[in-house]
C-alpha cells in the first residue's frame, strides 16, 4: 500500500547529484556532476500524487536491507508507479556503497568543508576511502562494471523521505530517480556527526543503475491527473536552471523524460490554465531551438529530456495542461495531460 505522509515534511537544506557510465562503458567525465543544490521548500512534494497502491507484486524488504533504506526506495517506486514507471530493484551492492559514501561524508564533514572537495568524492588521503568516484565505489562493492551506468543523489537531512521529497521537487535531481533506464537502487544515511556543526552532519546518498539499452518510453512528471502539486520552484540549485526573465520563483517544474536517445523537435507548446488561459513559459532543452522558443540549458546534458515552467509562480488551487507537439525520430508525437495544484500558495 501507499504510505500516507500528511503533514510538514520540513526545510531540506542541501542537495547534490552526479551522473556517469561505468568505467568501461565510456567512462564517467562525459557527463559532469551537478555539485550542490539548495531548494527552498522541500516539503510535501509526494503528496502532489494521486494516493494508489503500489503494485501487487512489490517485493517485500530483503533481509539486508534496514527500515530507512526500504523507505527510500518504496517512496521513490510510489512516485515512479504513478508515472507508469516499472520499481527499482533493491541491490546489496549499491546500499552498501552508499551506506559507505554516506558515513564517509559525517566522518570527515569539516574536512569537506575546508577542502572544497565534491560531496560526490573521497579523498585517499581520509579515513574509510572506498572509491575517488560514485562509480569506484560501487564497483568496489560488487556493481557490475559493464553495459550499465551509474548515478547518485545525496540530501543531507539524514530522513529517507525529506531526501526523496526534495530530489523529485527538483529539475536535474529528479531526472535518475524517474529515468526509464534506471533499474536498481540502494540508499544510505548517516548522522548526525557530533564533531560538526556544517551541511555535512547529516548524509543521504542514493546509488543508482541504469541499463543503457533500455526500451523506449515517455515519462512525465507532473503525472497526467497529479493533485497537490507545488505552485512554485525557487530555483536553488546548483547548477541553476535558467531563470524567468523577472528571476525565481518559477512555477513547479514539468519534465519529459524518453527511454531512448532519438532525435526530436518541438512543434509546439503550451501551458493553459483551466485548460483555456496561456500561461507563459519557459521551455529547456540540451539542444536549443529558437524557432520553436526552447532554449538551451547548458547544464541539462541528456539529450533525451524536455523541462517546461512557467515564469512566476502557479495559482492555487488551478487545474492546468500541458500541451506538447513533437516531431521524434521521424513521427509526430502529441503529448496532453494536466495536474492540479495544492490549495495553498508555496
């Protein structure tokens, strides 16, 4: 069953992501790492969900894996089966390499403090060094290191569900979590670290795999018939994503997200309030268009993703659609849905 959660989730004070290919699948540098992200208001994002169940055959907790980390990957499914998604797979080897990642970063908090050094790396040099890299580590945990890549989030809230609730709320730290390639899943938490007063007291990371010969599939979020969606995204994150002409906050970031990297273009766009009022908007792409109005987000370096906001904050308690007209690898893709926003003003 879906697990109720009512109520505040609190301010999540910290975020970061970093994506990459196994070592021999490329190697990680093709994509560069989003360092550090501070969203405003990470609560209640779960609840811009419909309540469902989760499908019938969930598999039950593994034996290895503890409360927190179920909890994790059952609030990330729930958010996944309500975007028609398939659920992560539990795997031993990357909660352990999270777990590993997460207590590295309390233990040495203010050495990453006076270092500089990415949240995403170990240094050698440190105590408990497991792996430079996300992809180091959970290859020295027993990953496979081939035909896969690799990607990890961390919050630093030591809460499963405040860490899953501020990555969905985001745009790049959303886009692994509800990827069609990604099938497996381990998260790890520690803290509070006594000996530090910093961001890093606290650390959840989760370690991510994805299969890179994936089918093809079209993801959204918001969800087609999503409720109690934020009305605004402050756009503290690191990288930023562009910003509305007349600066943060934007409305709730919307994305589109394929299975397979083949190329399209925009046809045409909209975002209707009440299915009638245009509401204006940017739209994001890696590769911009300006003939159809998308511009290009030099941080957004998958190809196979589409992000569309509107340029100041939604109204309350407003139905709103989303209309979209692609040509993608020779056809015509038409894409119609709506959501609704939570009651009150964020």
């Amino acid at each position: 069953m879906a697990r109720g959660r009512r109520g505040s989730w609190g301010i999540l004070p910290w975020l970061a992501v970093v994506l990459g290919c196994g070592p021999a699948a490329g190697g990680p540098d093709a994509l560069p790492e989003a360092d550090v992200l501070e969203p405003g208001d990470g609560t209640q994002v779960l609840q811009d969900l419909p309540a469902q169940d989760l499908p019938p055959d969930s598999p039950g907790r593994p034996s290895w894996m503890d409360e927190a980390e179920w909890t994790a990957l059952q609030a990330v499914n729930e958010v996944r089966f309500s975007c028609g998604l398939d659920p992560l797979e539990p795997a031993e080897s990357l909660s352990a390499a999270a777990r590993a990642h997460a207590a590295f970063l309390t233990t040495h908090c203010e050495d990453y403090g006076r270092t500089g050094l990415s949240p995403h790396q170990q240094d050698p040099a440190w105590t408990g060094f497991l792996g430079r890299d996300p992809w180091d580590r959970m290859v020295a945990m027993g990953y496979p290191s081939r035909g896969v890549g690799m990607a990890e989030v961390i919050a630093f809230a030591n809460d499963p569900d405040l860490a899953v609730a501020g990555w969905i709320r985001t745009l790049y730290h959303r886009l692994p979590l509800l990827d069609p390639r990604t099938r497996d899943a381990g998260y790890g938490r520690s803290g509070p670290a006594a000996n530090c007063t910093g961001m890093l007291r606290n650390a959840d990371v989760m370690d991510l795999g994805l299969a890179l010969d994936a089918e093809d599939r079209v993801v959204i979020y918001p969800p087609d018939g999503a409720r109690l969606v934020p009305t605004s995204f402050d756009g503290a994150e690191v990288p930023t994503p562009i910003a509305p002409p007349a600066g943060w906050p934007s409305g709730t970031i919307v994305t589109v997200q394929f299975g397979k990297d083949l190329p399209f273009r925009v046809r045409s766009h909209d975002l209707l309030e009440r299915g009638e009022t245009p509401v204006p908007h940017l739209i994001v792409a890696a590769i911009g268009d300006s003939d159809a109005g998308v511009a290009a987000d030099p941080n957004l370096h998958d190809s196979r993703v589409l992000a569309l906001y509107a340029l100041s904050r939604l109204k309350a308690g407003t139905e709103y659609t989303v209309r979209l007209d692609l040509d993608r690898n020779g056809q015509t893709l038409s894409l119609r849905w709506g959501f609704k926003t939570r009651y009150k003003q964020d």
